[in-house]
C-alpha cells in the first residue's frame, strides 16, 4: 500500500473508497492528501447506502470519474475466455 505504483492500472489511491480506520491511520503517510479525507472508514459508513451518500458528500474521486449521474455502475465481468466488453476500457474523464 506504500509503494508509489499501489492499484496504479486500476486508477490508484483515487479508486480506494472504504479502509478500516486503524489501517488508515497506520498508512496515513501513504495516502495522497487530496484523497485521505474522502477515503470511509468504519466511523463514516457502515453499509453500502451509507458509504455511496458519504462518498457523494465528500466529492471522492470515484463519483465523478467511474460512476453514472451520480450512481455507482456495477462491472459486467465476463466469463472465463469471453473479451471485455469496450465500454469497460473507454476513458470516463
């Protein structure tokens, strides 16, 4: 979680919505400033309705950049030998 390339293919510190509150407190120093902030833990939301108003609130990354009017979008992962679909890779900046 400290190494500068942590979950770099699947967009970084931007796409983490949720840790503990002891692993982010223990991690602190990793964690970009303009994202720590938006980053839940236990004491911010305790299940999935509570944790998509929070990371609303708190303008997180992920809201505007992977979701859909305002509206997480569930991955359609295909199965085992099947392609992705496009849309999948398309840039949603």
């Amino acid at each position: 979680m400290r190494a500068p390339c942590f979950l770099q293919g699947d967009g970084g510190w931007n796409r983490i919505v949720w840790v503990p509150k002891e692993i982010k407190l223990e991690i602190a120093d990793a964690i970009p400033e303009e994202v720590y902030d938006r980053i839940a833990t236990e004491e911010d939301a305790i299940d999935a309705a509570d944790l998509e108003v929070w990371l609303r609130e708190k303008k997180h990354p992920v809201v505007e950049k992977y979701w859909k009017d305002s509206k997480p979008v569930s991955l359609k992962i295909p199965m085992p030998n099947q392609p992705w679909e496009d849309e999948m890779w398309e840039d949603k900046s």
